[in-house]
C-alpha cells in the first residue's frame, strides 16, 4: 500500500517526490517497473547527494532496486527473482 500524490491510498503503485527546504514540491515521479505484479515499496536510502536506491517488491515475487537522481531521474533498475516468504 502506498500513497498517491492527490491524498489517496492504493495498491500497487509507488511514488517518490522531492520537497525544496520551504515546502515546496520540485517534482514527483511513479516508479513502476514494466511487467510487475503490483508494486508496493520496501525502503529506500540516500547515499550521497546525488542518488537516492529505493528498494520495492511485486505481489509475483519480485524484488527491484532503483537509482534515482535527485533531479528524478531512474538511472537504472535491477530486478531480482525472490520467493514471497523471503520478503520483510
């Protein structure tokens, strides 16, 4: 379950978005891989100040990390195979 930018919850979509110091959205991003299952976050880390790793799951058992530039570019994404068990 996650939020959508209007207020509302769903399943299966994952949003990330980027504040300025005064509140103020610089902009908003839907990070859904192409063929996922549903998609529902797990974490997500800043490492520096230039990359934020968001880390999310499908309901088909996948597990996908992504790199995203603090401009809200997905750099890339990498899609590893779990078992639903395995998920935390």
């Amino acid at each position: 379950m996650s939020g959508n930018p209007d207020g509302s919850i769903t399943y299966g979509n994952v949003y990330l978005a980027k504040y300025n110091s005064s509140g103020v959205q610089q902009w908003a991003l839907k990070v859904n891989p192409p063929d996922t299952n549903g998609l529902f976050p797990l974490g997500f880390n800043m490492t520096d100040s230039t990359n934020l790793y968001l880390s999310a799951a499908d309901f088909g058992g996948n597990t996908f990390v992504s790199q995203v530039s603090t401009s809200g570019t997905i750099n890339w994404t990498q899609k590893f195979q779990t078992s639903t068990s395995e998920l935390g």
